[in-house]
C-alpha cells in the first residue's frame, strides 16, 4: 500500500518538472540561423531582426579581405580572415536596436561597414 503512494508522488513529481522544464525552455524564445557577409566594404544583409530572448546563430564570412563583426551591446567581436567564416551564437535578450560595425583598419573604408540588429 505505501507503495504505490510513493509511485504516486514520484510520478506526479516527475509531471511537475516536466511542466517547469517546458515553461522555462518556452520563456527562453527560439532560436535563429543568420549568415552574414562581409564584402567590399559592406555587411549583406546589412539588417537583422530578431525575436526578444532568440538563441541568435550567426555564420559571418569575410569574402574579399579580412572583415570583423563588432556589437558593443552584446560584447560581441569577431574576426574571420579573407574568404574564412566564423560561427557564433548569442541570446538576444534585450529588446532595441544596435549598430554592429567592422572596428578592422586595414582599409578606412572598414569604418563604413555598418548595420543593425533589431530585437523585438
């Protein structure tokens, strides 16, 4: 008889954090793919839109020379050489919009890369 109390309990247990395992990967938000090129002195696409609490995947690849990929708000810089990708993943859990740049100077025309991530 204490025996299937206990199963009881355990199972109801076990439903419980089911449904805080659920909510808590709900709250989190989705996840997105994004690629992102860097070439001739300019990001493609140069706008990127994302969910608030998104689990961003970024593939940037630098075509022609060596291109970065810099978001202040998110402590974010990455490098990839000519023709190399590097991939990347962060949340993007604050709503608003932030410039993302090339801070590389190998060229001063690398200070005109810029573009925007949107989080909504």
């Amino acid at each position: 008889m204490h025996r299937v109390r206990h199963t009881g309990v355990i199972a109801l247990a076990a439903v419980g954090l089911a449904a805080v395992i659920w909510a808590r990967a709900s709250a989190q938000g989705g996840s997105r793919d994004v690629s992102i090129e860097g070439n001739e002195f300019a990001f493609a696409p140069a706008r990127i839109e994302v969910q608030r609490d998104d689990l961003v995947k970024v593939t940037f690849t630098a075509r022609d020379m060596a291109h970065s990929f810099a978001i202040d708000s998110y402590r974010i810089v990455k490098r990839a050489g000519a023709g190399q990708t590097v991939v990347f993943e962060f949340r993007a859990d604050r709503p608003g919009t932030y410039p993302f740049y090339c801070n590389l100077s190998l060229d001063e025309r690398c200070r005109n890369m810029r573009g925007e991530l949107i989080v909504r």
